[in-house]
C-alpha cells in the first residue's frame, strides 16, 4: 500500500486500487476514508522505530510495516539460490534464477516469481513476505516466511546451495 499527500490530503492506494482514495483524520494517529468512515487506518511506532501501519476494513484487520524499497533491486539473485527446509511445516522450498528472476518452487507450487523489495526481503504479490538472513560472513543462512498478517516467522533454513527439488 503506498499512502502520500495530494492536494494538501492525505490518499492511500493499495496495490490492487486503481485510484487513491482520500484519508481524514479522526486523532493525531489515525485516519479513515472519506468515502469508507467504517475503513480505519491507525499508525504507530515499533521499539525499533519502524513506523507500523493498521487497517481495519470493518473487523477484518491487516498489518503493514513502512519500508524503503530497494533503488535497484533483484541484484545478486545467485545468493539465494538453494534448497531450505522448514522443520515446523516439514516442507522443502528450493529458490533458483530463471529468465535473470528468483523463481521459489515447492510441492503443488511451482515458478513463483519472487520480487526484492527491500534489501534480503521479496514479495510474490500473494501478500507473502520472504525475509533472508545472513551470517557474519554475508552468506544467506535462512528466511523466515509472513503471510496475510496471520501467519509469520515460520523459519526456512538452508540445507544446500543447489535446489533439489525442481519443477515436474
């Protein structure tokens, strides 16, 4: 969702808006839609900082974190090429390049295009973030997947450097 000042108004457009829609005030820390009173849209601070964003659609909420999108992203896609395995879903997902795009396969899901938005951390336009970490010596060790703002931190640990499973 991407919110910035038009015409001395605040607008929010999400990413399957076609049109930006105008926010008013209701506190110092939260906004509703003009054309929507019922959508809220509330903002605080995270320990770290990190401005956070709430929006409640009338009961169902969603969660975004403010981010600074990567000037070129998608660089060094061969970093996180390999197989991971997550012990909590007792799945293997296994990310490869194809076609110059990281591509994430895993059973009954393959040749999902994952997009670097932030530095170490893609989206799939499936409202599902892929957060990488590294070690001390800047090699991708695991990531962590968040999806829908329901499910979050289930960690993937990288098990080799070359994908095992592949596309049948």
């Amino acid at each position: 969702m991407k919110l910035f000042i038009e015409s001395d108004s605040l607008k929010a457009l999400s990413s399957f808006g076609r049109e930006a829609v105008p926010l008013v005030p209701v506190s110092n820390t939260a906004f509703s839609r003009v054309d929507s009173p019922a959508v809220n849209y509330s903002f605080s601070s995270t320990k770290e900082d990190t401005p956070e964003m709430q929006v409640d659609f009338g009961g169902a909420i969603f969660y975004f974190e403010k981010v600074q999108l990567e000037e070129y992203p998608d660089q060094h896609l061969e970093d996180y090429i390999g197989e991971y395995y997550s012990a909590e879903l007792d799945v293997h997902y296994a990310l490869e390049v194809q076609d110059g795009q990281l591509v994430l396969n895993y059973p009954n899901n393959q040749g999902l295009i994952l997009k670097e938005g932030v530095t170490d951390t893609f989206g799939a336009n499936r409202r599902t973030k892929y957060s990488f970490h590294r070690n001390s010596k800047g090699k991708i060790i695991s990531f962590e997947v968040a999806s829908e703002g329901t499910v979050k931190d289930i960690l993937f640990e990288k098990t080799t450097s070359k994908p095992k499973y592949h596309k049948e």
